[in-house]
C-alpha cells in the first residue's frame, strides 16, 4: 500500500515585490494554516518519505513548514517546476517516478491542476482545494508508477479552513 498526500499551498500575498506570480510568499495566516495543518497530520501519523514540492516560492515555503512541524529532513524535499501551473499529467508523472521505497508521499502544488487532478482520480467527493487543503488517498499497490490502474482508496479531505 502506498499513501499520497495531495496538498495546495497556504495562503499567498496577492503580487510578489518582483511583480512575478512566481515569487508570492505565504501571508500570515498562511503561515499559521500551514503549521495547523502539518500538526493535524502529525497527529494522525501521517508522515512522509518523501515530499515533492513545485519550485514556485510559496509552494516551497508550504513543504518546508511541513517539514520542520513534521521533524523531517531537508533532504525529503524535492522541487520540480512541473508542479508550477501543472496539468494533470503532470501529477500523474510525478507520481509515476516516486522511488518504490517510498510508502508515503506529500505533493504540494496550486490549483488548477491540483483539484483537477483530485477529481480526475474519481475516488472521493469532487473538490476546489482552498490553500493549505489536504487531498488523502491509499494505493493498492506496492508500485508508484501503477497509479494510473491500480484500486485506489479515498481517505480524507481536510480543509484548512475548518482546523
């Protein structure tokens, strides 16, 4: 079994000094959201092997709350420009290429593409993740890159908003 934590970003200032979408940092509350939220999950043992981050900054700054509140390595985290402005696919290939010794994974990314890719798996209500929402699922399988076929298991949709 393989666990998959889908997870938008907190919270972000409406531009960046640089004008660049790109560069938005987390507000305040997205701050607070991000630490609630990595709490939560901690508490109900979900921690990860690794986390796969897209490379803009405030997707960057949602993992590493999570990972400091979750007590983990810098080294988990891994950044990919496929996950800013993602498309499905683009979920579906990050997925494909988890190490298979990984049993549990965080992605954490923006909307669109992120809920679409949520409802796309057709497993659990139909969804709009607001920041710092948590998309849960289970994989009956033992190999990341058979997502695409293999029985997957809906476990839960925590919303930041209601923490």
């Amino acid at each position: 079994m393989k666990r998959l934590m889908l997870v938008r970003h907190a919270e972000t200032e409406w531009s960046a000094p640089t004008g660049k979408d790109f560069d938005r940092q987390l507000t305040p509350k997205g701050l607070r959201d991000a630490r609630a939220m990595a709490t939560m999950l901690r508490s109900a043992h979900f921690i990860p092997d690794r986390i796969f981050t897209s490379s803009a900054v405030r997707a960057i700054q949602t993992a590493h709350i999570f990972r400091d509140t979750l007590g983990l390595d810098n080294a988990l985290v891994q950044s990919s420009d496929m996950l800013y402005e993602p498309s499905v696919n683009s979920f579906y290939n990050t997925v494909e290429t988890i190490p298979n010794g990984v049993q549990t994974a965080f992605i954490f990314s923006h909307n669109p593409g992120i809920s679409a890719f949520c409802n796309e798996l057709d497993i659990g209500p139909m969804v709009n993740l607001a920041p710092c929402d948590v998309f849960a699922l289970e994989l009956n399988t033992e190999r990341w890159d058979e997502i695409s076929h293999t029985e997957k298991k809906f476990l839960f949709y925590r919303q930041a908003g209601r923490l």
